[in-house]
C-alpha cells in the first residue's frame, strides 16, 4: 500500500504532467493532436524540400540570398502548417458529424497519456543523469521504476554515443545498506 509519505515531489510533477497532457487530450481529441505534430513535420519537410521553387520569386524583391531562404522557407513553413492544421479541423469535424466525436477524444486520451509518458521519461532520463546519485529525489520515487523502462527507450533512440553515455543514470559510488537506509541503530542498554 502507497503511503503519502512515499510520494516525492517527482512523483506529484510526474501526476501533473500526466493530468495536463491527458486533459488537453481528451479535450483537443486525437485528430487535432495528430494534425498539429504532422503540421510541425510536415511544414518543416515541406518547406524544405520546395522552398528552391518559391525562391525565385522572393529573390525578384531582395538581394541577399539568405533573406531570400529564409523568407521562402517561412512562408512554406507557415502555409503548410496552416493548411495541415486545417486538414486536422475538418477531420475532426467530420468525426463529430459522424457521432464518432467521442471515440476521436478517447484516443486524444491515449495520446496525451503517451505524449504525457514520452515527457515524463525523458525528464527522469535528465534528472537521472544530472543528479547526485545519492539524491533521493528520484531515486525513492514511485514513479521511477516505471520511467526508468522509457527512459531506456528514449536514450536507444539517440544515435550519438557520446551523448547516450551522457545520459546513463549515476549509481551512487557508496550504495547504503539495508541497515542504515532504515535510520540509526539503536543499541540497547544493559541494566
């Protein structure tokens, strides 16, 4: 049984965490989730790859080649992500029409709970990492046994070798003993 006394603040920045990307879930729904990450890629990879194409015509009213990147970069990025974000409203407003509105926000929950999970790990992934191994702010939490599995996940994704080591969890150089992790002991007096 779960104690109060158990609970670390970690613990309770862990529930928040989860409690605001599942709220924002349930009431943005899966579709505009899914809409506004595929609008960030998407406009990215968008304006990319054909802002070669819109160059030409920005350059007609500015000299520098980099403004002239950049401004076509901009504008792609933008529409893209506009016309991504919209695609996103419209499906959703077709799953509203269709009486599936309700099943759209429960995946919105299953979003925000993964979104809320991928967030929460990589923050034990960095306080694992940067902490003092003694500090007990995440190693007594409850949470951390569970996070610790994503948190493996995440540092599998990271290609450079050099940084995945960076974000190895410390062990403590003097691991405590059963004894000692208990409190003091206290010795009994002989009458």
């Amino acid at each position: 049984m779960i104690n109060i006394s158990d609970i670390t603040s970690f613990d309770v920045i862990v529930a928040l965490i989860f409690l605001v990307f599942i709220i924002r879930g349930v009431w943005i729904g899966f579709m505009r989730q899914l809409a506004a990450f595929l609008a960030l890629i998407g406009s990215y990879w968008l304006a990319g790859r054909y802002s070669d194409y819109l160059m030409p015509y920005v350059g007609r009213f500015i000299e520098n080649p980099k403004v002239v990147f950049f401004i076509s970069f901009a504008v792609l990025f933008i529409v893209g992500a506009f016309l991504l974000i919209l695609t996103g409203k419209v499906l959703q407003l077709v799953m509203d029409i269709s009486l599936l509105g309700w099943f759209d926000r429960l995946l919105g929950l299953g979003l925000g709970a993964f979104k809320a999970f991928f967030v929460a790990a990589i923050l034990h992934m960095a306080l694992s990492a940067g902490l003092s191994s003694s500090n007990n702010l995440v190693r007594k939490s409850l949470s951390s046994k569970f996070l610790a599995r994503g948190a493996e996940i995440v540092q599998e994704v990271i290609r450079n070798p050099e940084l995945r080591r960076l974000f190895i969890p410390r062990e403590p150089a003097i691991k405590p003993d059963k004894k000692s992790a208990a409190g003091p002991v206290q010795e009994k007096k002989q009458v």
